[in-house]
C-alpha cells in the first residue's frame, strides 16, 4: 500500500517526494495538471530568489524538477484531480471519475489558483486583451493604454512593468492598497499611472478585442476606453476538495500546525495551500521536508 499520497506536483509536492524516496517512503504523487511545477509554470522571468539555481524561467526550473523526480523513480500521475478527501487511520482520497487511492498519510500540495475578476468579458476576452501577467504579455501590451485591476505588489509591479513598456496605465485599486510602500512609492512617482482607488471593475467590454472597461466607484459607474486589462488581484487556494476534512482559514488555506500538521490524523500540508507569509518555492519546499520527514516519524512509530 502507499505509504504517502502527495496531492499536487508543485514545489511542495515535488519536494516532498523526493524527501519521501530519500527516506525510503512508498510515495505516490498525483497532479490535476499535464506536468509537475505547478505555479512555476506561470513564471516567465528568472526567480532570483532560487538558491543555487541561477539561470532558467519558471518552466524551465520545472523541467529540470521533472527531471529529478524520474531520476529518483518517482512517477507523477498527471491530468488526475483529487475531488475528496477520506480522513480517517488510513486516509483514502477520490480522484475525479470516482477512483479511490487509499494509503498511509497523505501530504496536501495543492497550492493556490489565480483569483479572476468573475465580470462578463473577462473569460471571452482572455488573450485578446485580457492578460494576467504583464511580463509575459509586454511585447502585445506596449504602448496601449492599459487598465491593471489590484492593490498588492503584483497588480502595482505590473503597472511600473507596462508604464515601462510606454503603456498609459489606469490601476483600479477596489479597497486599500496592500502593495508594498516602495511600489507604492515607485507608482505615484511615475507620471504614466493613474491610480483610481475604490472603483471596481464589471465589466470588460469588447466583441474582438478588449475596448474598454466598466468602472463602479463613488461617482457612479463609467466606462472607460482602454485597450487591455492586466488581472492581478490575488490568489485562491486550491483546497475545494478537502475543506471537509480537514480545518481551514477563512480564505480557505489548511490550517497546519507544527510539522505541516493538520487537523485530521495522518494529513499533513505544505505550500502556499497553507497560506504561509511568504509564499515562495523556497518556503513550500522546505514545509514540504519538515512535513515528511514528521509523517515518516509517525509511520514508523505504528
Ligand atoms: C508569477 C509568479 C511569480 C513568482 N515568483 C516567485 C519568485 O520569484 N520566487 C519564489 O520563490 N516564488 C515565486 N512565486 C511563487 C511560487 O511559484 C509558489 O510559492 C510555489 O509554486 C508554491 O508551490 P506549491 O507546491 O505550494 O504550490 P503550487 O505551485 O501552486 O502547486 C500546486 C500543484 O497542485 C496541483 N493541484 C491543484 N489542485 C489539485 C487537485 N485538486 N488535485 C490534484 N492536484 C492539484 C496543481 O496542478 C499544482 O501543480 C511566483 C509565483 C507566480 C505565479
């Protein structure tokens, strides 16, 4: 039987893997997504914040994290998505389509998920204008004029991204910005961004191409002509599938205590699916050690 069941390939998961095989652990790793790397997929510049990995973009270090899973014989079932969670002495989880994969422990790695606007337009006009992320779509975005929808670091970077890009930028902050006060420095120093604060996106207009934006805020609502939308307003954990199960915050994160602890025997989770204060590749991965080298603990003592 399985003796640890890590549920996402992320950093975390594919961290926790490796410990697992280390340790000489039975492990099974499963992935909603076609290949492990999980949000490095979605990192299109150079992390300089990865020790000892000085060169490559965020697919690039996946590959090469891929790489040295099949290296220390851990396979990764990809495209499999966990839908529940059976707590219990022998934890059990159900992957879409019904197949049920019992085990000994399981690590939860399911990470986060972009938060979207949820407004009409933004799913029709995604790629047309709509982006969610400035450094990947620079080159399509220069020189337009460009809304960018957030108020933490990411939304007001990708303002300075695009104002850099010689794009006209509007940043619409919904309530008080989070951004970090450099950025926020950075932002009001820099004659190319506007930034309107409590207004709200409803609606992205356009049939082809993104035209324009509707904006509710304390003068009404207005629409206002823009070219391109950059979405950047957070993230949502990917923990649907075992809210049930185990404790979660009121954003949904797991609730993990010493060790990746969770709330029901024999679960543990790592990653940015515990809502950490940093949520970076370095923080999931060495959760993710902690929380294995604990659940072996816990193993062996049966
Ligand atoms: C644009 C961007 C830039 C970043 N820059 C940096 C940086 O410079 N430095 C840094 O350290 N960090 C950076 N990060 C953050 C870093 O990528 C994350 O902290 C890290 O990926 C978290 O790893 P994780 O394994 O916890 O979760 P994730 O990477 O989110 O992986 C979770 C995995 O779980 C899978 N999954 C989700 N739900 C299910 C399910 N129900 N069933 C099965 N599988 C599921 C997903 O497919 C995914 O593969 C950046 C992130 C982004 C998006």
């Amino acid at each position: 039987m399985t003796e640890l069941l890590v549920v996402g390939a992320g950093p975390a998961g594919i961290s926790a893997a490796l410990w697992a095989r280390w340790f000489g652990l039975e492990v099974r790793v499963v992935d909603a997504g076609a290949s492990p790397g999980g949000q490095l997929h979605r990192v299109h510049f150079h992390p300089r914040t990865l020790a000892g990995i000085p060169v490559g973009d965020g697919p690039a270090i996946a590959a090469v994290m891929a790489r040295q899973l099949a290296d220390a014989g851990v396979a990764v079932r990809g495209e499999c998505t966990a839908q529940r969670l059976e707590p219990g002495a022998r934890p059990a989880v159900i992957l879409e389509g019904g197949e049920r994969l019992a085990c000994q422990a399981v690590l939860i790695a399911t990470g986060v998920r972009r938060r979207r606007l949820g407004v009409p337009g933004e799913d029709a006009l995604e790629g047309r204008g709509v982006s969610f992320s400035a450094t990947r779509d620079r080159a399509q975005l220069a020189g337009r004029r460009v809304l960018v929808v957030g108020g933490g670091d990411a939304a007001y970077e990708n303002a300075l991204i695009l104002a850099g890009a010689g794009c006209r930028v509007v940043l619409a902050v919904r309530d008080a910005p989070r951004a970090r006060a450099e950025f926020r420095a950075r932002v009001a120093r820099t004659p190319a961004i506007e930034v309107r604060r409590g207004v709200r996106v409803t609606a992205i207009l356009g049939t082809d191409a993104v035209t324009g934006v509707r904006l509710a805020g304390p003068e009404g609502v207005a629409d206002v002509a823009v070219e391109g939308v950059v979405v950047k307003v957070g993230v949502v954990p990917n923990t649907e599938w075992c809210r049930d199960a185990v404790a979660c915050d009121d954003a949904g994160h797991v609730r993990a205590g010493e060790h990746g602890r969770t709330s029901a025997p024999r679960v543990w989770a790592a990653g940015d699916v515990t809502g950490p204060a940093l949520p970076s590749v370095a923080v999931a991965m060495g959760q993710a050690a902690a929380a294995v080298a604990d659940a072996r603990r816990a193993l062996r003592e049966d």
